[in-house]
C-alpha cells in the first residue's frame, strides 16, 4: 500500500508539473503571436511608406526632367534664332 501511494504521489507532482509547462507554454506561444502580429503590421506600414517614398521620388524626378528639358529646348531655340538672324544679316 505504501509503494501504490508513493507511485500515486510522484504521478501526481509530475502530472502537475505537466499541467504547469502547459500553461506556460501556451502563454508564451500566445505573446509570440502578438509579437509577430505586430511585426508584420510594422512591415506592411514600412512597405507602405516605401512604395509611397518611391512615388514621390519619381513624380519629382519627373518635374525635374521635364523642367530641365524645358530650359534646354528654350536654349537651343534662342541659339537657333541668333544663328539664324545672324546668318540673315551675313545675306544682306
């Protein structure tokens, strides 16, 4: 009788034990979850603000390159119109 209630008793400590480690574990597995939850939206947010960072670069790029070709198509057109009028003036 006695050797069946020491068995008993170790069962139970280790059963309890069991019972703890599962516990624990599940509340870690539950904060792991947070914590990827919220790295995942901390990524999406970075992605977004990226793909937003990389529409503005290239609208502003685009300004530019427009505004640079403006300015030398006004250059070239006044040099055009010298030559021309001082290839005139070279016909009189």
């Amino acid at each position: 009788m006695e050797i069946t209630s020491f068995i008993l008793g170790v069962l139970t400590i280790i059963g309890v034990a069991l019972a703890i480690l599962v516990v624990v574990g599940m509340v870690k597995i539950g904060k792991q979850k947070d914590q990827i939850t919220e790295l995942w939206n901390g990524l999406n947010n970075n992605h977004s603000n990226a793909d937003q960072w990389v529409r503005t670069l290239e609208d502003q790029m685009c300004r530019n390159m427009d505004d640079i070709r403006r300015e030398y198509t006004s250059y070239i057109d006044s040099r055009i119109d010298k030559l021309q009028s001082k290839k005139e003036v070279n016909l009189k």
